[in-house]
C-alpha cells in the first residue's frame, strides 16, 4: 500500500510503503512497481505460482483498454504465443475483470500455460498471472481458480 506524506503548501516528502511484514519510506522520485509472487506445488515438471503485479497511475480509461494494452505485450513478446481464450470475468467480490488463457513455448519441446485475469480500480491496475501445464490444469485448475477470483482490494 502506498502513502503520500505532504504538506498542502508542498511537494510530496516521501512515500511509504506499507505491507504486513515490513515498511520503507522513498523520496518522490521513486516509484512503487511492486509485485508479489506465490508458489505452489511442483507438478509434471511446472513450478506452479500465481504473481500479482500492481501498476499504479495506469493512465487508461477502462478495464477492457487495460487488458488490450497488456494482450498485446504478451503477444508480442512471447515466442509460440497462442490465445486459447480471453473475455471479462467478475471476481467472487463482485469486481469485474478481464481473463486471458493462452500457451507459450519458452525452449524447445516445452508448452507452458497461464491464466491471465486484468483488474483496474481507480488508476491501479493488478495483473494476476497464474503458471500451469495442460495436464496440471485439470489437477489443479479448481484450487487456482478459486485463488484468482478471490482476489480483493483492502
């Protein structure tokens, strides 16, 4: 979480950043690119995790131009991109959403699969990515589900 401490007559003195574990205080030049990364089980050979990026001041109108900015990086910088499925989504909190499925060939021989699911709320935006393969989805795929669309904004 990110606080500005400011006099009204000034400049920003500094921001704080504020988790559950620990706080640090930058100078207004900095910028909080944030991202969280959590590990699941090793499965088939994938290393499963789900990482929750947070973009702050996203400086687009709504959530599907958000999504749309983001497809297009993805598609553009993945080698062997291939969309599976994409199209909005509301979380279990009611927020809506947007999802992208798709599978990329990072070496030779080796297909990975993530379940992209866009948030924005008030000029931040949260990118939920989740890492599986085609066989662990179906092992998994219920339990990572209920993990993304449990996603809340404190």
């Amino acid at each position: 979480m990110l606080f500005k401490s400011e006099d009204k007559n000034q400049r920003p003195v500094e921001y704080t950043i504020l988790t559950n574990r620990f706080s640090m205080s930058f100078p207004p030049d900095w910028e909080d690119r944030s991202y969280y990364r959590f590990e699941g089980p090793v499965e088939d050979g994938v290393k499963h995790t789900i990482i929750v990026t947070i973009e702050n001041n996203v400086d687009v109108p709504n959530l599907e131009q958000y999504a749309d900015l983001n497809i297009k990086a993805v598609e553009k910088d993945l080698q062997g991109y291939q969309e599976l499925k994409q199209g909005p989504v509301t979380l279990d909190s009611r927020v809506p959403a947007y999802e992208l499925v798709y599978k990329w060939v990072p070496v030779k021989d080796r297909q990975v699969y993530q379940r992209v699911i866009y948030i924005l709320i008030n000029k931040t935006g949260y990118i939920l990515t989740a890492t599986f393969s085609k066989k662990t989805w179906k092992m998994l795929g219920t339990e990572i589900n209920k993990i993304l669309m449990s996603f809340r904004v404190a």
